[in-house]
C-alpha cells in the first residue's frame, strides 16, 4: 500500500468509525424509546454525543487504532480495540455527568450506545482488515538483494495489511552473501528487467542498488519507463513500512537531500507557543503534585528529591534537565552507566516513576526555558554521545532539532540501554526530524498518554 493509499485507508477507517458511532447512538435512542428516533430527539442528543465521539477517535489514536503497522486481525489488535472501548465507555460517563454546557444524563442511552459501538466497531475493523488482507496485492520486485531486503520481504509476507505482495528478486553486484532468501524466485543481472516484470505482473521495482552512478543500470531502468511501473530505492520504501530511517543504506547525500537546509519557520514558532502554552497549562498542577511525589520518594529511600544531570541538546549544546531521582543516592559513583532493565539500583517509587514518567515532572521549567520541546528526541547524556558518535554514523544529526520529553522513538522502541538500542532509536529519530509536523506531534502526545496510563515506561 503507498503511503497515500495507506492514509486513504486511514481516512476511511476513521470515517467508518464515526459512522457507526452515530448509527450506534441512533440505534441506542430508538431502542430505548422502542420506536425510531424523532427528529427532536436525535437534535437533542447529536451535539452533546458529537463531542464525546471526537474523545473516543483521540482515544483510539492513543491506542494505535490507526496505525497500519498493527491493524491486522490478531490477538493484540482486537485486545487493544476492546481496551480503548473501555476507556471510552469512562470518559463519556464523566463527560456527561460533569461537563456543565449540558444537561443530559443518558444513562441507558449511553450504554446501549457503548453496546452497539462495541459490536460494531469490533465487526468493521475485522471486516476492514480482511478486505486489506484480500485485495489486489501491490507485487514488488526487490533489486538487489541485501540483508535488510530479505528481512523486509519476510515482513511484508507476514504483514499483509501493508499491501505489497513480494513476489521476485534480481540479484546484482554486490549483493551480500547469505542474504538471499530461498522463499522467492532470484534472476541474475544479466536477466531481462522487461522480462521479469511481464512474467511476474510486477507493480513496483524496490532498488537498493545505487543506481544513479551507473550508466548501465539507469539506461535499464529507462528502458522499462513505459511499462508505467513504480520505481522506489529501497531507503524511502523502508521508511513508509518501518517508520525510520535505514541508517546502513543511506549516506551524506540523503542527508543533504532531506535535513540539510531551510527548516520550517512556521513550524518551529508553532511548535514553540504550544511548548509554552502547554508547560503553563501544566504548572499549576505540577505544582500540586511534586510535594506528593517528593514525599513518598524522600519516606521510600534516602537523599535528594531532585536530579540535575548534563545532556546534549540542539546544535549539541550542553543543558541541564532536571529530573526526580528514581535511584539510589550516588547510584553511579562517578559512572555513567545505562539503566537496565529490572536495575537494581531503581528504587521501589523511582519504578513507579518511571513507568508513569512522573519522575519528569519537573522537566517541564526545561520546556519554558526552551531546552526542551515536548516532542522531539531524547537527549543523550555527554559521556554516552561520545561513545554513540564513534559507533554510529550520522549519531549528531538527531541534534538537528530541539530534544523532547518524548518522541517518535520512545512510542516506538523501548528504553535504549545498549549502542546497538541507540542505533535502533536514532532511525526512528530520524524519521521523525524528516518528517516533523504538528500531526505527527498530536499522535506522539496522544500515543505518550496510553504509554503512561499502561505504564509501559521504564
């Protein structure tokens, strides 16, 4: 499925939702009055019901619901489907019983609503992913064939929600050994491209070649321009699977092509007011909360409250967060050392902590002085960015942008505690800085939200 596809079936899956959320709420009205809804009735009820069901698609965003990489027919999707329907079910009672602007109190109207929702939203997105599932495969021929190539084939076989039927592979020089899959038919180079594509009904060619310094290779590819087929290199096909960046398959130019230059102006001074208006509207609670906090960490375990640590921030400036400790006191002893994961030297509240993010509570003043963003990348101790930046190439790019408190990477890939965890996480970082967008930072709050709630940080 291309990327537009693939938003066009998001769009059509929302759409379905909010249809049968309306035809749940008109089946929940006519039931309850045992006759169809009148005019006045359904006029009644139509704002009030309106606004819960724009709470339940950002519900249902927090929960992935429209995320194509998990909306197959499993075990997983369907669990996360009934839990968002559940938490649904809560917000819309308290939105009723104490949202001021009306006076409805449908109680029976709302659970039949909940009833029929839940049935029919649980039908549609089965009947949706089997019609994905089912359709027309895109057929992709893959054009050399490297580790990452195999891996994605498997994949896309695996993942049929996606679209792409992978169907044949032309191996060419250089290809690397072992990493030809035995599941599809290869052909050599010397093989006619035209030939294959016939034979096959191919729909996309996915090079991973390099294909522009070679004469030879581009005269073939332009031989095949009339046969109207999709040609896509590899590193833009992995992104809209993945959602990050194949750091091993691209280099300086693909930098200088897509983060290299003007950065949006617009953007970043949107991004920034809501950076403002968001810690503000945080501080007041913050506020109120910290004391708690600051007293069941002081009773679980002895020394300071607060954690001040050095982090690399934009334009690999040095910044100060400050975090509350979740440790040990002197946990490091003058170490830098990644967190493990069941870390002995996390405290019983600092796991709690972590786990909800309550311990960056105070990293909201970071935000109003402008260290932080809400969204964007982690920022990286000193001590760990020296090390990442010898073993990783590219490492420093992630510091093209301000840091967040939370980012494409941290919904994504668990907490990092390894340099191969730090290569993982700085693909999706870097899809994130080339793809930045006040919609993609919605979904991340929204996403961060059901993170925290399933306490699912460490």
């Amino acid at each position: 499925m291309h990327k537009n596809s693939r938003k066009i079936g998001v769009f059509i899956t929302a759409l379905g939702d909010i249809g049968l959320l309306f035809a749940s709420l008109y089946l929940g009205l006519s039931v309850r009055n045992l006759s169809w809804a009148t005019q006045g009735i359904w006029q009644l009820h139509f704002a009030p019901f309106g606004r819960a069901f724009i709470v339940w698609i950002a519900v249902f965003i927090m929960f992935g619901l429209y995320d194509i990489r998990i909306t197959k027919n499993s075990s997983t999707f369907m669990r996360r489907l009934i839990q968002a329907l559940f938490i649904t079910a809560l917000a819309t009672t308290l939105i009723f019983y104490f949202d001021p602007t009306t006076k409805l109190t449908p109680k029976t109207i709302l659970f039949l609503t909940i009833l029929f929702s839940a049935g029919f939203l649980v039908l549609w997105r089965s009947l949706f992913n089997s019609i994905l599932a089912a359709s027309s495969k895109n057929r992709v021929l893959f054009f050399g064939v490297t580790k990452e190539v195999a891996a994605m084939a498997h994949h896309l076989t695996q993942n049929p929600q996606f679209g792409y039927e992978p169907v044949a592979l032309m191996r060419v020089a250089g290809d690397e050994e072992g990493a030809l899959p035995a599941a599809y038919p290869s052909y050599a180079k010397e093989t006619v491209l035209k030939d294959i594509i016939l034979r096959h009904s191919i729909d996309t060619i996915v090079v991973s070649a390099n294909i522009r310094e070679n004469k030879e290779l581009v005269r073939t590819f332009f031989d095949i321009v009339p046969l109207g087929r999709a040609i896509v290199e590899f590193p833009e096909f992995y992104e809209s699977i993945t959602g990050k960046i194949p750091v091993s398959l691209i280099g300086e130019v693909w930098f200088l092509e897509h983060l290299v230059g003007g950065r949006n102006r617009l953007f970043e001074l949107t991004e920034r007011l809501i950076d403002l208006i968001g810690a503000l509207a945080l501080l007041g609670p913050a506020l109120l909360l910290t004391p708690l906090v600051a007293l069941a960490v002081r009773l679980d375990s002895r020394g300071p409250v607060f954690y001040f640590q050095k982090r690399i921030g934009k334009n690999n400036k040095l910044i100060e967060i400050i975090k509350i400790r979740t440790m040990v006191a002197d946990a490091e002893r003058g170490v830098a050392k990644w967190a493990d994961e069941n870390d002995p030297r996390v405290t019983r509240i600092g796991s709690i902590l972590r786990k909800t993010r309550l311990d960056e509570i105070p990293q909201i003043w970071n935000v109003l002085k402008g260290d932080l963003s809400f969204v964007g990348p982690r920022p990286e101790r000193p001590e760990f960015v020296e090390l990442l930046r010898a073993q990783i190439p590219f490492y420093d790019m992630r510091h093209l942008v301000t840091p967040g408190l939370t980012g494409w990477a941290q919904i994504n890939f668990p907490y990092g505690a390894s340099v191969q965890d730090a290569l993982e996480k700085l693909q999706y970082d870097l899809y994130y800085i080339k793809n930045q967008s006040l919609a993609l930072n919605f979904s991340i709050y929204l996403r961060t939200i059901f993170i925290m709630f399933s306490r699912g940080g460490r």
